[in-house]
C-alpha cells in the first residue's frame, strides 16, 4: 500500500505542478490553450486525489470485514 500511496501521490503531484503551469502560462499570456490544458490538468488532478481517497476507504472496509471475527495475537 505504501508503494501505490507514493505513486499516486508523485502523479498528483506531477498533475498538479502542471496545472499551476498551465494557469500561470495563461494569466501571464492570456492564450485559451493554456486555460483548456489547465482544465484537463485540473480534471485529472482531481480523478487522481479522488482515486486515492476511494482506495484508502474502501481498502480499509474490505480490511475490516474480512478480519472481523479473527483474534488478534
């Protein structure tokens, strides 16, 4: 799980940098490519945040209900 945690947290990161790119490339040049590039960066950012968290909360439940009834040590 540590290993996913990283790489999806690098390509949240990755989506994200870009994303600020693409905004400040925008606000600076006033080019509409950037502002759609940005959108789909934010969009995919998002997807990849969201995936994540879906992941951890539903990990955790499976988790849970197949080590219910057992004994701890």
């Amino acid at each position: 799980m540590v290993i996913f945690r990283w790489i999806v947290g690098v390509l949240c990161g990755l989506f994200a940098a870009g994303w600020l790119f693409t905004f400040l490339m925008y606000v600076l040049r006033d080019d509409d490519r950037f502002a759609e590039l940005g959108k789909r960066l934010r969009h995919f950012t998002i997807l990849i945040a969201l995936l994540w968290f879906n992941t951890e909360i539903w990990g955790r439940v499976v988790w849970t209900i197949f080590t219910w009834g057992v004994p701890t040590a």
